[in-house]
C-alpha cells in the first residue's frame, strides 16, 4: 500500500486549528500527530496551508441517465475534486429518474465506472410509488428526496394523503425541495398577464416568493412533528424560514434540519441586474437581508448543512427568455472557494465551514468513516491556501457546460491538492484521472 506523510498542516478539524502531521497508508488516515518521524513513500510539506476533510455535498444535480448533454457523473466529479468537494449525494431527477430500485442501482453501477470522487444517490418519492419506497435497503442509499414544488416529470408530490403515507411509512431520511406550487403558479400568471413573453428575471423572487417558500416548509414542518419522520429542508432562501428551526439541542437529536446553498449567500437580488438568468435558481436568490438572515442561521446552528445544488444547463439553455431559461448553475468546482473567501471576510470561522460542511453532512446522513480527520477514518482530504487567490476564468472551468455565474470572480484562497480514498485526483491545477471514489455506506 502506497503511503503518504503530510507535514505541518494547519489541520481544522472538530472546531480547532492545530499544526499537525497526518499519516495515510492505503486508503486510511493511519496516525495524526506533531513532528512524526515515519518513512513514506511521498512526504509533502504544507507549512502555511491549511489541511480540511473533503467536502461532503449532500445535494447536487450530475445529469446522468439521459440529460449528458448538460453534464455526466465523470465530468461534474472531475470539477468537484478540483473544488475540494470529495464526496457527492445526487439527486433523483434524472432520465429515467431514479424513482424506483433498478434505476437507482443503474446510477449506482455508472458512478462507480466514471466517478473521481465517492458517491451515493437519493431515491425518489412520486404520488404513486411508496410500495418501492418500502422495499429500499436504508443502509445502501443516502435517503429520500421529495419534490414539494416544481420538478421534472412527475416528481412532483402534491397529494396530501401520499405525503402522510410517505412520512408515516420511511426511517430514512427525508429531503424536500420546498415551494407551494399553488402559489408559484398563481404568481407567474400575473406576471404573464402583465409582461407576455418578457417576464423581466427581477421577478423571479415574485414569483417563486417569500411565501411559496414559508408555506411549503412550514407545513413540511408540521408533517414531520406529527408523524415522527426525520425531515431535512433543502436549500433555504428567506429570513422567514429560518425561524422554523431550533439551535437549543444538539444535531444528533434533531429530527428536523435545514440546509443552505453557496449561491443564497453569495448572491442576492440586486445580482440580476448582471448576472440575468445565470443566477435563476429554484428557490430564488432573494434580497439582502433573507441573505444576513441565512448567514445568522448558519452561524448560530439553526441551519445545519452547507451544500451547493450543483445544477447544471448548457449556455444555450440558460441565456433563453426568463420563463423558458431552467434554473440551476453549476458550482461544485467554487463552493469551497467563496466559502473560503466568506472566511475571509469575517462570515463565517473556517472551524464552522468545515463543521457544516463536512462534519455535519456525515453526521446527518450516518455515513461511516467520512467527514473527519480523524485515525481509522478514510483519507478523504483537501489542502487549500489562504495567502493565494483564484480567478475564474472560461479556460479553468472543469464543468461539461463551460460556464459559470461565477467566471470573472476573484477569490481569496486556493484549493491545493485533494485527495480521496487516499489517491491523490487533484494537484495544484491538474486533475489526476484516478476512478478513487467509492459507494458510500451508512452506520445505520
């Protein structure tokens, strides 16, 4: 087994910073400690850097089976281990969507043909398939995922009484996209009636509002106290909502936890004016005060998970009219890069980035031996240096649909190496097309 000695690392790991030495032999951290004397077969020397888990992305969008044209589960993990994310949880809305076992476990077998980075997969809930939701091994997939506003096919879950069997009748984990549909479409007839075909991309936040968003995870909320069933709201964008969560217990005790995007702290809804819809998501980026808002819930532990909704569409999709423009950008390869940056400028500490974004994914989702520094645990790492910048430019882009809501941005730091299962796939620019990624299992 190849073996690697990583020296003087500023290592940030369970809510500390300290200069440390980490062992890996194999696939596994060995020994962690000051001044080790050990022979390996490549000793780096990080003084001055700091030495981070990998990423764990509890929520991305890699477009396989059946929309490669946007993207492939080889391409967005090649980008996403050049971004310091090591491992990925895809979501069910693919073609055909992942909605029932042999789809899931097709997924399953293509990412362990192509994938830099490790993997596993969320099954999809629909109206009418809760007896293949029943026969789902918890200990082989990442959880459940339901759409409870606008998704792709009939992924939409929309009859109450489903939703009831579906919380009453799952120990897995349960993730939501939450905006009331009812309201979303009410919303964007009166802006069609106004505008016709030229809805300006300023009343995306109109449309897919304040309200669509507090109504639907309110009563996913609600749901999930009466039933029991453990629920984790995706991708928040409202002050509102960040007022439907509790911060007094710690996370292993929760039964309800929330999640917040890269790009609902970065941008807000001035960015339209620029950006256009390069920066149409779902929910919408809202204004500057939903964002201080995220950031506050972030920091004190309201919300609990860092992820990215990684989603990408090609150009040509993007720069259609805003009704007809998809929502979803890319951002796997940058996520830690702007959080980095945030670190920065004073916020968030990088012992909470790395708290939200790697500990507590592990935590949440019961994934065994990720997430951490920590001997026995697997070398999934990233080293990263604050003292350089990063620009993003066309020609450094690793996603398939070469753009990014993100190109021309400065940031204040750089991913160095990262590693995943001990191999190396990514070094000072270059990724190394090693296939090191691995299922995923769960302690459950």
């Amino acid at each position: 087994m190849s073996t690697i000695l990583i020296k003087n690392a500023k290592v940030v790991n369970e809510g500390s910073q300290k200069l440390k030495d980490v062992f890996i032999v194999g696939e596994y951290i060995q020994q962690i400690g000051t001044d080790l004397n050990i022979e390996a077969d490549q000793i780096i020397d990080a003084t001055g850097k700091h030495l981070l888990p990998g990423l764990i992305d509890d929520q991305v969008h890699f477009r396989e089976p059946g929309l490669t044209h946007k993207a492939t589960i080889g391409s967005e993990s090649r980008a996403a281990v050049a971004g310091g994310i090591t491992s990925f949880i895809e979501m069910p809305n693919t073609k055909p969507q992942a909605t029932n076992i042999i789809e899931l476990e097709k997924k399953f077998d293509r990412a362990s043909e192509t994938s830099l980075a490790n993997y596993s997969f969320m099954f999809g809930g629909t109206n009418d398939n809760i007896e293949e939701i029943r026969k789902l091994d918890k200990s082989k997939v990442a959880g459940l995922k339901l759409f409870l506003g606008s998704s792709t096919g009939n992924m939409l879950v929309d009859d109450q009484a489903v939703l009831r069997e579906i919380f009453l009748n799952t120990d897995l984990l349960i993730s939501v996209h939450c905006e009331d549909e009812a309201t979303v479409r009410a919303n964007f007839a009166t802006y069609k009636e106004r505008y016709g075909e030229d809805i300006p991309i300023e009343a995306h936040p109109e449309i897919r509002s304040h309200e669509a968003c507090y109504l639907s995870s309110s009563r996913a909320i609600a749901l999930a106290k009466e039933t029991g069933a453990r629920l984790h709201v995706f991708h928040l964008s409202t002050a509102q909502e960040t007022d439907l969560f509790r911060n007094d217990i710690p996370l292993n005790e929760k039964k309800i936890t929330a999640e917040v995007c890269v790009h609902h702290l970065w941008f807000s809804s001035e960015d339209y004016k620029t950006k256009g819809t390069l920066i149409k998501w779902n929910p919408a980026v809202k204004n500057q005060v939903d964002q201080d808002a995220l950031w506050k819930a972030l920091n004190d532990d309201r919300i609990d998970v860092l992820a990215t909704d990684h989603a990408p569409h090609t150009q040509e999709e993007k720069n259609n009219k805003y009704a007809s423009a998809p929502s979803g950008a890319p951002l796997v390869q940058h996520a830690l890069l702007a959080l980095l940056t945030a670190v920065g400028k004073g916020k968030i500490s990088i012992e909470k980035l790395v708290q939200k974004a790697c500990h507590n994914p592990a935590i949440l989702f019961e994934i065994e031996k990720r997430g951490y520094v920590k001997e026995g645990f697997y070398a999934d790492l990233v080293l990263v240096d604050l003292n350089k910048k990063t620009l993003v430019t066309e020609e450094s882009l690793l996603y398939q649909c070469k753009w990014s809501p993100f190109e021309g941005e400065t940031f204040e730091a750089k991913i160095d190496t990262t590693w995943v299962n001990g191999s190396c796939v990514y070094d000072k620019g270059i990724v190394i097309e090693k296939k090191a990624g691995k299922r995923l299992t769960f302690n459950r």
